[in-house]
C-alpha cells in the first residue's frame, strides 16, 4: 500500500494529439485509474508539471503545458524544469517521511527514472505503475522498468496498486 501518488508530466503535450507517447489512451486510463483509486482513499496526490523553455510543446502557459486531469482541493501542483521532480522544487517537503510513493505519468526514461531514483535516495518505499507510464518508443517502458526494478523499485501493474491515507492526513 501507498500513500502518495507522483503523477509526473500527464500534461496534453504528452498524452493528445498532435503528437501522443505510444499506446497513450492505455496509459492514459491506466492513469486514470490510479488517480480515482488515490482519491478515494484520501491519499496525497502530487501532479508534477514540467515547464518546458520558450518552444517547446510544454513551454508554460501553452496548451501542451496544461495538465489532463483537473487538480482538485487538497492536491498539490509541483511545477519543475529538471527530470528530477525533487530538483529545485518543494516536492520533498510535501512528503511525508518513509511514505510509500506510487510512480506513474510520462516520459519513462526521463522524469519517471530519475524521480523514482530521487524518491528511494530519499528513503521511500517506491512502486512504479506499469502500464501507467510510456514515452515515445513501446519498449522503453519495459527497458526502464527493469532498471528501477535492480535498484529496488517495486514494479507493479497499475491496476492492482492499492492506496492508504496518507500519514499527514491521518490524524483529520
């Protein structure tokens, strides 16, 4: 069980037209799942946005930069300009120590390794979502599963990933 979920870069540039990741309807609902699971549970949910420089398809304030799912009260927006979403931001602060943080959201060999790495450096207990994380060639994802999965990420299918309360909230 988790308390946290990291929803990393699920923003339209990434996941509409006119230039989707592969298989992005698959990991866009299995994004979805994991996100109503979370809320249910009353779990910390985290949406990282990337901020792209001036051109690009995330550039801020640009349609590409919108996140797909609305950011309901009590959720948090994280806004970073590194692959690593702890790097410069106030993600770290916003997790509760020891918290089991479930992974999920877009590229997989960029903002999703570099953040699970962040978060095990950090002393979380990290799952990666598979099928709730993709970028632009099929196989990366699996490629990049395998990676984390050595330094000790739990990899688990996103639709059997299971949320708790999270620990700051507990006592409310």
């Amino acid at each position: 069980m988790a308390s946290v979920l990291l929803l990393l870069g699920v923003q339209r540039n990434m996941l509409a037209p006119p230039a989707p990741v592969a298989g992005a309807a698959a990991v866009s609902a299995a994004i979805e799942g994991l996100l109503g699971r979370a809320r249910a549970a009353g779990s910390l949910i985290v949406h990282v946005r990337n901020c792209g420089v001036a051109g690009d398809p995330d550039e801020q304030g640009t349609p590409g930069w919108e996140l797909i799912h609305e950011v309901r009260d009590g959720e948090h927006v994280v806004d970073k300009a590194e692959p690593d979403a702890f790097a410069g931001t106030g993600l770290a602060s916003l997790i509760p120590p020891g918290s089991g943080v479930v992974v999920a959201g877009l590229q997989s060999e960029f903002c999703v390794r570099a953040t699970a790495r962040a978060a095990l450096a950090r002393g979380h207990r990290v799952a990666l979502a598979r099928g709730a994380h993709g970028t632009y060639e099929a196989r990366v994802p699996r490629e990049t599963e395998a990676e984390l999965r050595v330094l000790g990420v739990t990899v688990v299918d996103a639709e059997a990933v299971r949320f708790e309360k999270s620990r700051a909230d507990a006592g409310s």
